[in-house]
C-alpha cells in the first residue's frame, strides 16, 4: 500500500511540474507591443483621464469615435475609480490638478506632432498624427535612446514628470494634487487593463479594430523582431504573424479569411514537425529490428529487475547492442523537445498578431478565451461558437492522443516476441511496456482541456486542426511502418524481425485451425 501511494505521489508531481512548466514556457516569447502601441490601447479603453468627471461624453474624445467606444470607455472609468473607492478614494483628482494635465498634454501635442508627420515616428496625416500624439502625450512620452535620438518612452514618462511639476506649482499644490497612493493605485489599476493584450505584431503601421475599439499599431520589421524581440520571435512568431496578417488583408476582413489564415499557419507548422516525426519513425524501426535480440538479453538476464549486477550487466550489453545499430533511445524525447517551443511560438503568433485580433468569425473575435464564453456568455458575441471550438478541439485532442497508444498496445499485443521475458516488478508482477506512454497520454489529455480553456478561440481552431491532422499522420505512419516490416520479413526470411514473428503467428493460428477442422470431420469423409 505504501508503494503505491509513493508512485501515486510520483505521478502526481510530473503532473504538477509539467503544468508549471507549460505555463512558464507559455510566457518565454515577448510581446511585440511598443510603448506607442500601449499608449492607444490605454487611450481606447479609458479616454483622456485628466477630465473633469468620471464620464466622458463626444466632445471629449477623438473625431470618428463611434457611440459603443464611448460607452466602453465609460464603463471602464466607473470601473476603475470603484476600484480606487473600495481602496478608501472616493473622489477624482482636483479640478485644478485636471486642468494643470491638459495644458501640459496640449502643449506636448503642439510641440511633438510632427514627428509623426515627417518620418522620425511615422508618416501620419496631420490630424490623425495629433490624435497619436495625444495618445502617447498622456499614456507615455518621449525620450532619446544613448544616440539622441527620439522615442516613444515608458508608459506615465510624462504623467510622473508632469505630477511633480504640479505639486510646486501655485496653482495646484500639495493640497490640490492626488496623493501618491492615488497615482500608484491609480496606474497599476490601468495597466491591468492591457496586461493581456499582446495582438501588436503587424508589418505595417495602421490601424485595426480590437475590442470594439480602433487602435493604431506601430509597425514592425522581422530584423526588428530579432533584434528587439530575440531568436524564437524572429525566427518563428513573427513569419507567421506576417503570414496572417497577409491572408487575412488580402482575403477581406470577414473572419473566414482568419480561419484560412490559421489553417495555413496549422499546416506549416505540422509540415515542421512531420520532418522531425520522420527522423522519429526511422529511429523507431531500427529499434523494432533490434528488439528480438534485446528480448534475448532479457531473457538472458532475468533477475535485472532487482539484481545488481544482472541490472549492470543488461545495461552495458543493451548499450552496446543500440551503438552498433546507431539506435538513439533519447531521440523521441530531444524531438518532443524541439516541438514544444515551436508550439509555444504558434501559440504567441495567434495571440499577437493584430490582423487575427481584428477580425471575428460567426460573431466571435478570435482572441476570446474560451473561459470568457462559458463564464460571460450572456455578455460574450458569439459565445456559443467558442463552447463549439473547445468542445470538438477537446475530443479530436483527446483522439489524437489514444490513436497513438491504441496503436502502440496492438503493436505490442500482435508484434511482441513470444519468446520475451515480461519484466516484473519487486512483487513479482508483470510490468506494462506502454505504462509510461499511457502516462503521457493521460497527461497531455489533461493539458488540453486546461490549456484549452484559458487559449484564444483561435487557439482552439488550431488545436483542433492538429489534432485532425495528426491523427492522419499517425495511420499513414503506422501503415508505412508496417509495409516496411513486412518488406524486411521477406528479405530477411530468417523469422528475426518483428513481421516474421507476426507472421508465424497467424500461421500458428491457421495450423490450429485446419487441425481442428480436420479432426472434426468424419472418417467416411
């Protein structure tokens, strides 16, 4: 009993520490997000904060602003300054303060526009160049790099200047400014808002709809992205964000052009992993075609389990039996490993790119999460079409995955040697051969209904679409397999491989039968 709550213990731990993992590698690739770009994200969701009331109306906002973006900004404030009451601040900033703001952000408009007009930022008409400027003015602005030369700063470069300036300014003051416990409370609660907002990765600067609302997005190069970005981005997240965001301009902004998007960026990356799976299957025949000899060393050995000096014996001659046939039993595991990070770029390539972000496909925006159509879903557009993409990515995962063990165990059942000697535990027991891969199974089952439910919908499509995929992969795969050990039975002819071993077993089976049959029949027959 005490045994198998250690290996229940056990299990539980690679449980655990391969969730950590997959969330912690989830965040290894940066998000293309310039400082620009948060400036009209923040600006998108909350207006000009130095206003003097909680709402905004039409004249406060951009020319071109629709009635539902107002109204998104307005919520978001109320929001926002609720969050700031049950902190113990009831009220907005002094008036006094708010107009100190808005003069400092008119005069940073007029003094720095045209850096958006002349090429030093961008190549803006005039007057969408001031409302980019505005934008930076009270989100961010502007700083030179160790060159001198100018650009966009960190957000609240300006807001923190600008705020001590206010506090020795007669007109405002001590008295009159917020506290510093205000401003903290006040930009933390902000920037929460953009935290998950990492659909920024286009070639080109322009705008795109996110959220109901228009943003301008800075553009960006691939030297850029590995420059700026590192390796991974450049060589995998940003080629194919670039690929969606060619699609899906090309293709017209309808949502079935971001599904084609996906469905070519699922095939290139399934193109990938098929060349290493190809590496994967010769490395697993030549290990078939060496299994009856390691059978025979088993069976040479067959106190290993718990002997010593057997257990040491079998490892060398087994190690010495792989290098002669130049077999790699860590080989599959360095693939697994090579595949996880291109996986994790698809999944930050569907996450940033601003073109998928913009469209929505039967009503639903492509980067909804899943868990925002089952816990919002009265508030949610196209709800229920995301419900649909978990539900069919979760059963065709969950098939991809037991095709492959339902193979492995009816390789093992109709292939494995008859002479092997099963390998048994410390009580004597028979080990299964596929337990760890059973393991695996269960496990990566279970990452996709949890991974699943906080991805993108467009995430959801791509799994389902690589699911699909490679439960085609693994049946052609099986059935190349099995042609070629039956190509290798024939040459050979010496019953060594593992079709040979098959094929005396049907024969066995038959004889039986024919026998039977034989006897039963009468003699006057």
């Amino acid at each position: 009993m005490r045994k198998h709550s250690h290996t229940f213990i056990k299990r539980l731990a690679i449980v655990f520490g391969a969730i950590v993992t997959v969330f912690g590698l989830s965040g290894c690739t940066k998000s293309f997000c310039t400082n620009q770009d948060k400036a009209n994200q923040l600006y998108a969701s909350y207006g000009n904060i130095f206003t003097d009331s909680i709402n905004v109306s039409a004249d406060d906002v951009d020319a071109g602003v629709s009635a539902e973006e107002i109204t998104k900004q307005n919520t978001n404030r109320t929001t926002l300054y609720s969050t700031l009451a049950s902190n113990g601040i009831n009220s907005l900033p002094d008036k006094s303060f708010q107009a100190f703001m808005n003069n400092k952000v008119t005069t940073f408009v007029d003094d720095n526009y045209t850096m958006w007009t002349d090429g030093t930022l961008a190549d803006l008409e005039t007057s969408k160049a001031k409302i980019v400027a505005e934008h930076v003015g009270i989100y961010s602005g502007i700083t030179a790099d160790d060159s001198g030369n100018k650009k966009v700063g960190v957000l609240w470069t300006n807001f923190d200047i600008w705020y001590e300036e206010a506090l020795t300014d007669s007109s405002v003051g001590v008295l009159k400014a917020p506290s510093s416990q205000f401003v903290t409370l006040f930009k933390s609660t902000i920037e929460k808002t953009i935290a998950s907002n990492t659909a920024c990765i286009s070639p080109v600067s322009e705008e795109f709809t996110q959220g109901g609302s228009t943003i301008y997005i800075e553009g960006k190069t691939w030297g850029q992205a590995f420059h700026d970005y590192g390796f991974l981005e450049g060589l995998f997240v940003y080629p194919f964000a670039y690929i969606i965001h060619v699609i899906s301009e090309n293709f017209g902004d309808t949502g079935w052009a971001q599904i084609l998007a996906i469905v070519v960026v699922t095939l290139l990356a399934r193109i990938i992993t098929v060349i290493s799976s190809i590496f994967q299957s010769r490395s697993q025949a030549k290990q078939q075609k060496i299994q009856p000899m390691i059978n025979a060393l088993n069976a040479k050995y067959p106190n290993a389990t718990y002997d010593k000096e057997q257990k040491n014996a079998l490892a060398m001659e087994q190690a010495t039996l792989m290098k002669k046939a130049k077999v790699h039993p860590l080989l599959p595991m360095l693939f697994m490993i090579i595949q996880f990070p291109l996986f994790i770029c698809v999944w930050s390539a569907l996450q940033g790119s601003a073109a998928l972000a913009s469209g929505n496909w039967l009503g639903l925006s492509l980067t909804t999460t899943v868990s925002t159509c089952f816990t919002s879903y009265s508030s949610t557009p196209g709800a229920i079409v995301g419900i649909c993409i978990f539900i069919f990515m979760t059963i065709a995962n969950v098939l991809s995955s037991l095709t492959g063990l339902w193979l492995n165990n009816w390789r093992t059942k109709n292939f494995g040697s008859p002479t092997a000697q099963p390998k048994k535990d410390d009580n004597g027991a028979a080990i299964d051969p596929n337990k760890s891969m059973k393991w695996m199974t269960y496990i990566m089952m279970f990452f996709v209904v949890i991974m699943g439910w906080s991805l993108p919908a467009a995430m959801g499509i791509y799994w389902f679409l690589g699911a699909v995929i490679a439960i085609a992969q693994t049946i052609l795969t099986e059935a190349i397999t099995t042609h070629t050990r039956h190509k290798m039975m024939a040459e050979t002819g010496d019953g060594s491989d593992l079709a040979a071993i098959r094929r005396s077993s049907h024969h066995n089976d038959s004889n039986k039968k024919d026998k039977k049959s034989k006897s039963d029949k009468p003699l006057w027959r």
